[in-house]
C-alpha cells in the first residue's frame, strides 16, 4: 500500500526523455524534497519504504529511506547517510526528518 500525502505531482515530474537532455541534467539531481514530495509505502506493519514523489517510481534513486518501528522509537535509515541510524519518538517525526532538519532523540552506528 502507498500513501500519497498530497495528489501526485505527475504533471511536474520529469520524463525519462527529458532527463537525458542538457536542461534536465542541470536540475539532477534535485533539491532536498518538500514535505509535499514524499511518499511513504506500507512494507509491513512496522516497517515504510520512504520515496521522493519527483522522481518516477521506476526509478531507484526516488528512495530515500526507510522506518522501522523498534521497541518504542522509530528508526530511520537514510540512503543518503547509511552508515547513520536516526531514532524518532513518533511517526511524525521520523517522517519529517526526510525533507527537514528533525533533531533526533539517538543516533545509532551501523556496523
């Protein structure tokens, strides 16, 4: 299952074809995503695969991360940091903490 928290940004999003041109290739890779930009896919009842909206689905670089529920906090893993762990109190957070600077409540080393 997939959440969109906004409607999708289809119109916006660039084509393959246009991605191979000269223009296209000056806006990759893109900003860091807006709240509106996520999407989060249910993987399990305690785990979310998060994906930046702006880039096609068919494309692996739209994932940005995932959150595992653990214990009482929400671990999230960021592909743009792996060797890091950020650990939230609440969904929200954790959540947020892909398009803006959340302080986390721990940081964990991956090993």
């Amino acid at each position: 299952m997939t959440i969109e928290l906004t409607p999708p940004a289809s119109a916006g999003a660039p084509s393959l074809r246009s991605l191979s041109t000269p223009s296209a290739a000056n806006r990759w890779p893109l900003d860091e995503p807006h709240a509106s930009d996520i999407r989060i896919s249910i993987l399990s009842d305690h785990e979310w695969r998060i994906c930046d909206r702006r880039i096609p689905e068919t494309n692996a670089e739209c994932v940005l991360g995932y959150v595992e529920k653990t214990g009482g906090f929400y671990e999230v893993m960021k592909l743009s940091s792996t060797r890091n762990l950020l650990y939230y109190a609440d969904f929200e957070h954790a959540i947020q903490s892909f398009s803006e600077t959340v302080p986390p409540i721990a940081v964990g080393n991956v090993s």
